[in-house]
C-alpha cells in the first residue's frame, strides 16, 4: 500500500476513525505549543538560578546543567569521578554481552569476577595509588547500576536453587522452596529494605557490623531471588520429559541430566524473562532511597534540597531523571526483544 | 479386582535417600533459623530493646495526619496501625477501580484502527512502563503542591452537585454526612485560610492514587491487550460465519474467552498496586508502612512492627491467591 | 537350556489406586531373542518395556533382568540401564547438541571413555546405521528418519546387551519407516536381544523370533510370527489382526 493510501485507511478509514483523528488532533494543536513554549522556546538552558525566576521564563534546565555532577554521580569527589565513570561503563559492558548465546563459556565467569573486582578496586580505591572513598559517598547512577548488577550474580545461584528445588520430589524441599517464594512476592520490597535496614543488623553476632550497602543489597538479592525463580522453573516446565527419560537410558545421574541436558535448554529460553526482572529491580533499585542510600533519585534530592537557589526547580530535575531511567530501561526491552527473536531463530534451525 | 500391595522398606531404596537428603535441608535451615534468632535475642539484650507484641496496647504518642475515623496520640499503637490499614485499603481500592477503567480502555485503544490513537496509546505504556515508580509518585507530588494554588484561593468547578474546590489543601467536593437529623449533602465553600466543609481528599491521597492508577493502568493495557489478542482469529470468523452481531461476538465469544487470559495476570497487578501503595511513605501519605515506620521509631520494636506490615501483606497474597484459583478452576474450559 | 536374559514372574503394576495396568505377567526372553509384542492402544506393551530399565516400577512380582533384580535398590538400577538401550517413539534427541556430541555424551560423562575413544566408537555406530556424514549437525536440521536412525545409534554406544524399541516409526511420515526398520532389521541379524513394540507386522514377519499379543494389561498370545499371524488361536487376537491387517 503507498504512503498516501495507508495514512488515509489508518487516520480516516471510517466515519469513527476520522472523528477520532480530528479530535486528538485538536488536542494536540491546544496543548502542544503550550507544552514546546514552556519545555523549549522559552526555556533556559546555561543561566544562572536567579535569571530563571524572572517572569515569562519557561523550564530551567539550567539546574541540570548546574547539578548534574551530583545528580550522576552523588557525592563521589569531583577530580575522582573518571573512576565510577569507566566503572560504570565496564559494568554495562559486561551485562550486554551476558545475554549474548555466545558468551556463554567459561570465560564469562572469570570476565564477572574480573570486571566486579575492577569495580569495586574502582570505586573504594585505597590501592594502587587511589585515594580512598567510602561507600556512604557513592551514589547516582553507579549506585544504581551497581545494585542492580551485583544482585544478579548473588541472587542467581539461589534463584536457580529453588526453581530446581519447587520441581523435586521430595515434599520438604520442594515445600521450603515454594514457602520462600510466596512469602517474598507476597511482601513490598519497601518491606524487605526495612527489614535489610533495621534487622540485619539484629541477626548478625554482636560487635559484628556490616555495611548499610551491603545488607542492602542483600536485601534485593533475596527478593530478586524468588521472582527470577519462578522465570527459571517457567523454563524448566518446557523441557520435554522424553529429554529426562532418554538421559535416564543413558545412565545419566540426576546432576549430570540437569547440568548436560536441562538446564542449557532451559537457560535459553528464559534469558528474555530474565531482563525483565533485570529491568524491574534495576527501577526498582530507586526504593533505596526509603532507607538512605543516595541512587540517582536519591541524589537529587541530595542536590536540591539545601540549595535554596535552585530548589524551585525541582521538576526539572525530576524530569532529567526520568529520562535517564527511560532510556536505560527502553533500551533493555528492546535488547531483550532482540535476544529472544535471536534465541527463536536459533530453534528453528 | 487386585488393589496394589504396601510398599516395602529398604535403605537402599530412592525413598530413603529422599528422606536423608530432606532431613539435612530441614537441619540446616532449622539450625541456621536458630542462629540468627539467637543473635537477635543477644543482640536485643545488649542494646536494652525489648520485645513483644504487648506495646500494641500503649500509647502511640504521634497524631496522623489523615483518617478516616477520629485518631489522636492518646491512642493506642494498636489502633495507629488500624488507621494506617484503612487508609492502605482506601487507597488500593479506589486504585483498583480507576487503573481497571483507564488500562482497558488504553489496551483496546492500541488495538484501535487510528493510528494517532494507537500511537498514542503505545506511547503512554512505553512511558510509563519505563520509569520507576517511585519517581512518578514524587514527581506528581511535587506536581500538586507546586503547581496547584494555595489553599485560600482554590480552584473552582461547578457541577451539577455543587462546587468543587482544588488546592494545595485538596480535593473538596459535596458529600453526604450524617448529622442529627439524618443524612445531608455538605458543600463546600472557600473559606478564609482554606476550604471547609464537604469531604476532602489530601494531596498527599490524590498523588498517591494518581501515580499509583496511571503506572499500573500501563501494565493493565498490556494485559488486556495480551488477552484480546490470544483468542484466535478463527472464533471471530466462525462468530460472524454464523451470524452474529459485532456486539454479540464481542459479548458472547471474545470477551469470555479473553477473560480466562487477561484475569490471572490482571489480579498480579492489582497485587502490585497494592504492595506499591507502600511507597507513600515517601510522600508522606499514612499508610500501614508509614505507620510501623513511625512507631519503629517511637517504639523501637522494629521486629514486631516489620511483621505486623509482611503479615498484611501477605494475607492480601493468599487471599487473592486462592480467590483466583478458585476462579481459575471455575472457568477453566473443560479437556480431555 | 539357552539362558534367559529377562525373566517376568507373576509381575504387577497400577497406576494410582485403581488402575489395572500389568497384569500377572509372565514371560521369559532368552539372549539373542527378537521379540515383538503388539496389540491394541492402552493394552500396557509400552508399560511392559518401560519396566525393564525402570522408566516405570512395578509393584508386585519379580523381574529380573541380566541376573539383575529390579526392584527399589539404586545400584541395581544403574546397573540395569548400563545394560539395556531404548529407542523413543519421539527419538528424544538432545537439541542442544550435534549428533556426535548427542553419541559420545553417555560415554564420555558416565563410561569415563577418552574423548578420542568416545568419538571412534561413535563414529563407528554412525557408520553402521548409514548416517556418518551427519555428524556436525544439529538434530532439529536431519529429517524424521535420520534423527531416529541417531537415536538408534546413540544407544548403541553403550554396548547394551538389550534394546528395546517403544514404538520407534509410529512419529514418522511413512516415506520414512523404511530406512529406520531396514536398520533394525540388520542389527536384530547381528544378535542383539531386541523388544519391540510395533504395529508394523511386516517388520515382525520378517525379523521376530517371536510376537507377543497384549490386550488389557495380559499377555494374550505368544507364538511364532507365521503361526501367529496365519493362525491366532485367541479371539481378541483374531479381532485386533481383522482390523489392522484389513485395510
């Protein structure tokens, strides 16, 4: 169909079709110059605070510009802030090529270890020349980065775990398995970072403390853990059972059939249901500002509110924000998409 | 007619391997539950907390900012958490509704023939699909206490009931009260510092609601758009081969269809807004979890007070849990 | 008296509490015997089979098989299964692996065979059912046939003194049966002990040292293929041959 004749059929098509074309279009004419005069036209972008109060002017972006450091990067000293920068890039690396078939082999372990060990020598420093940095001055986009990614290397051996175990047949431990999993998807994370916060501490040996990060991330790890469970006991389900029959006649053991046959099957197609956990607790990672951890929505805050200057501008601020998480988590539904039409096409060879 | 004979024992067997293996998991978790409870008790000791339920009867001695029945700081823990119950199921339900409506209407609008309505459609879940939800309910926060007019100079709209006030004060609007004489219609009017009379919802609720309806009604598109489209073109065909109305096929053959598909899913995100009801304790909205927050910090029973929340929470689950297998078992279509 | 290599003796098996599925068999397999048992859908010949290497436990009765008792013993088990190769009605390959990976995994992995050795040996069974070119392939890229003549092959890996056969051509466009019975047939010529569950009576005319008849959990019928077919002495034989040998 030409360009004309299928811009008719999908706007004017019918009598309904037609209406409703002409009335978003109304809509759109009313609201959207308002909406570019306020956002562009009439917006400042590098001024100072005071020139964005003056009457008749539209969005500051200025307070991006003027805050972004700290915004990004939270209260990491400024002549250090090359190292969670290459920090965070070597991390991202890392995770794209995870989803890749064709990374799988032995070597992506060691990269996992190599690249987290590289993150944390980074950004806490104290060796090789660095100067050292405290976790309570981390923040921003590493921060949240790193949450997200450090709970899948913790959460994904226990996610794997339970979903092996949800299928056993031995009653207790597939009980035990299911128990956990309701109970953490019953709950709120909120629940489970209160819990990190103001219970972990209770339940380690006294004069033992561990660092908020820390139980923090232990925290989402465990809830990571059940919901990544389920995608992987969903993957487990479409095996065939003939694959574990005719592993059977072949005298595999129970571990070498899981290990050999199952679990590479399985693994493959799940990888999609994967990132969208991945994508869910990366937003999800913006909770822990509940219990002081300054992740990139956090750190506006941080920004803002003891500058009185530019506190009025807040929503833009928030604005930047949302885009930054925008483009981070449209990019992994559309990567993820990829990877499945990838993982297809591989089956139907 | 021969019924199977009664298993034997034997040690080599699978079923005695089962057991060892399940008796040491039972062993470890057992002994691992029993250490972290004993350092907690220990722990508990050296740092002078105590322990028990029986704080719920004492004194709250913080006020909350919005109830629906009369709370003071006179009251009880106990009935803090009552309050803060309420105003978690206040919120959720009328969540609930409102994202029902507005993601089924957006679900079938990214069906729609129109390409600016589908367009548009795809665009609000892409949009707010991606961003966290915490973000959205501080931005619509700021949004209400920014952007809206203070409370002496509301905003105004007349319905037919009577007028509508909008303000960083709240939402005001004409409701029925009881009073001596029965029931009547209380209006509200602008008044000096503020509105008064009639009901009023806090900005802190409107928010809340607002952010939490508009995130999950993304998710709600994508169901019922999931469920639409998993009935197979064939039961359209076979609908209008025999006749029916548009209206009828939809009613009679889509729409049951599509339910027994968009139901399981649907009731996963209502669970969801449920449990992201919990984040109003960012924007200050009282419910349930800013409650224990408050009263872990008056009371200091942060164990007791974070079970209380997991165990509501987790009544919720269950009780849905079961409610939709039952549902589930009821309209499954019968197999072999 | 030739040794008999599986030996059935009063054994019984339900399904659940109520299900009849095995009834008091009896039946002995000498070594190097050729048996295929047929009958109608649901008369219990794959259950029966499925009991030699355990795939399915009988509860009542003895089954012994390569002076092995099968019963809740693990070691037995395993034994067992070194012992005895099957082939699927759906071939069960392993998608995820080429057909020589497919071949020298059970070796490898369980035989503790070298990986050079594994691969001569597999090759060898590739060669014997005609599909050695095939070897770096996927299985989801070889036809019906192909993929079930490699999973002929994969058993034989294992030098089993049995192989038993569920239904092996039953999942196959029928331009295809051919080449995977012409395979059995050369390999029940080199004195295997086969069982074979079949509704391809030509097959059994030509290859089986016996045909077993099964009909509601019970052998029925044994005899030899040319008695049995010209001459079924049972009425539920005589009614099952009418109606699938009729059109």
């Amino acid at each position: 169909m030409g360009g004309m004749r299928w811009l008719r059929v999908n706007l004017f098509g019918d009598w309904k079709t037609s209406l409703a074309t002409l009335m978003v279009g109304l809509l759109f004419m009313y609201w959207l110059p308002q909406l570019l005069d306020w956002a562009l036209f009439r917006a400042r972008w590098l001024t100072n605070a005071d020139a964005c109060r003056l009457d008749g002017a539209g969005a500051c972006w200025s307070v991006v510009a003027e805050k972004y450091r700290i915004i990004l990067l939270g209260r990491y000293p400024q002549e250090e802030q090359w190292r969670p920068l290459i920090a965070t890039c070597l991390m991202v690396g890392l995770l794209v090529a995870s989803c890749l078939r064709a990374c799988w082999r032995r070597g992506l372990i060691v990269a996992w270890v190599a690249v987290l060990t590289t993150f944390f020598i980074l950004m806490y420093g104290d060796v090789a020349g660095l100067s050292k940095v405290e976790t309570d001055r981390w923040g921003g986009l590493p921060l949240t980065i790193l949450l997200a990614s450090l709970s899948i290397p913790t959460a994904f051996p226990l996610a794997l775990a339970i979903a092996l175990g949800r299928r056993s047949n031995l009653p207790a431990i597939r009980s035990l398995c299911t128990i956990f999993v309701e109970l953490v998807r019953g709950v709120p994370l909120i629940s489970v970072l209160f819990m990190a916060s103001f219970m972990f501490p209770l339940f380690m040996p006294p004069g033992l403390s561990i660092d908020v990060l820390i139980r923090v991330l232990a925290g989402i790890s465990l809830f990571s853990a059940a919901y990544m469970a389920e995608v992987i006991r969903g993957g487990l389900q479409s095996i065939p059972r003939g694959q574990e029959e005719a592993a059977a006649t072949l005298s595999l053991s129970y571990w070498q059939t899981q290990r050999l046959i199952v679990l590479p099957q399985a693994l493959a197609t799940v990888v999609p249901g994967l990132m969208n956990n991945f994508i869910a607790i990366f937003k999800d990672t913006s909770l822990v500002t509940i219990v002081s951890l300054y992740e990139l929505t956090g750190a506006l805050s941080l920004a803002l509110n003891s500058d009185a200057d530019w506190r009025p501008f807040k929503i833009e601020g928030y604005i930047f924000i949302a885009l930054i998480y925008f483009t981070f988590c449209y990019a992994m539904s559309r990567y993820s998409l990829w990877v499945e039409r990838e993982v297809n096409k591989g089956k139907a060879r | 007619m021969k019924s199977p004979p009664k298993k034997r024992w034997s040690w080599r067997s699978r079923t005695a391997r089962g057991l060892i293996y399940q008796g040491l998991a039972v062993l470890l978790i057992g002994l691992l539950f029993w250490f972290l409870a004993h350092n907690t008790a220990r722990n508990m000791t050296v740092r002078g907390i105590q322990s028990g339920f029986d704080f719920l009867a004492q004194t709250a001695g913080f006020d909350i900012g919005e109830s629906l029945f009369a709370f003071d700081s006179e009251q009880p823990y106990w009935r803090a958490f009552l309050v803060g119950l309420v105003n978690t199921i206040r919120v959720a339900a009328l969540g609930i509704i409102l994202t029902t409506v507005i993601g089924t209407l957006i679900g079938i609008g990214r069906l729609a023939r129109n390409l600016l309505v589908r367009s548009l459609c795809g665009a609000y879940v892409e949009f707010f699909r991606n961003v966290p939800i915490l973000l959205q309910l501080l931005m619509w926060y700021l949004l209400f206490t920014e952007i809206l007019p203070a409370a002496d100079a509301a905003w105004r709209l007349n319905t037919w009931l009577g007028p509508v006030f909008l303000s960083k004060g709240g939402l005001n609007f004409p409701a029925p009260v009881a009073t001596e004489t029965g029931w009547e219609i209380s209006l509200p009017i602008q008044g000096e510092f503020a509105v008064e009379h009639g009901g009023a919802l806090t900005p802190e609720f409107l928010a809340l609601l607002l952010g939490l309806t508009i995130y999950t009604a993304a998710f709600v598109a994508e169901v019922v758009r999931a469920g639409i489209q998993s009935v197979p073109r064939g039961q359209t065909e076979a609908a209008s081969a025999l006749g029916l109305s548009r209206a009828h096929s939809m009613r009679l053959i889509l729409l049951p269809q599509a339910l027994r598909v968009i139901i399981p899913p649907m009731t996963n995100q209502y669970l969801n807004l449920t449990k992201n009801s919990s984040l109003a304790v960012a924007i200050g909205y009282p419910d349930v979890v800013s409650i224990a927050n408050t009263a872990i910090n008056q009371s200091g029973r942060a164990v007791e007070c974070i079970a209380i929340i997991m165990l509501i929470y987790l009544s919720t689950s269950l009780l849905t849990s079961v409610l939709m297998n039952w549902y589930n078992a009821k309209a499954a279509i019968r197999e072999r | 008296m030739t040794d008999s290599i599986i030996s059935f003796e009063k054994v019984n098996k339900w399904y659940g509490n109520n299900f009849h599925v095995l009834r008091d068999i009896d039946l002995t397999v000498d070594r190097g015997e050729r048996i295929v048992i047929c009958g109608p859908s649901g008369s219990g010949k794959s259950t029966l089979i499925r009991c030699i290497n355990r795939l399915e436990e009988h509860q009542e009765g003895r089954l012994v098989v390569d002076g092995i008792e099968l019963g809740e013993d693990v070691r037995a088990v395993d034994a067992v299964r070194k012992e005895v190769g099957m082939v699927f009605q759906q071939f069960n390959l392993f998608p995820h692996l080429t057909v020589m990976e497919n071949l020298t995994l059970s070796p490898i992995w369980v035989g503790k065979v070298s990986k050079q050795e594994a691969r001569e040996r597999a090759m060898t069974q590739l060669e014997r059912v005609r599909i050695a070119e095939q070897a770096d392939k996927y299985p989801l890229q070889l036809s019906g046939g192909q993929q079930q003549r490699v999973a002929i092959a994969r058993a034989l890996c294992l030098k089993p003194k049995i192989m038993l056969f569920d239904e092996p051509t039953s999942a196959l466009d029928p331009e295809m049966i051919k080449e995977v019975l012409d395979v059995m047939t050369e390999l029940a010529a080199q004195g295997i002990t086969m069982l074979c569950v079949t509704h391809e009576m030509g097959f059994a005319k030509a290859v089986a040292d016996r045909v077993i008849f099964m009909d509601e959990g019970q052998i029925v019928e044994q005899a030899k293929p040319e008695e049995f077919f010209s001459n079924p002495q049972s009425p539920r034989s005589q009614d099952f041959l009418s109606k699938i040998l009729g059109h």
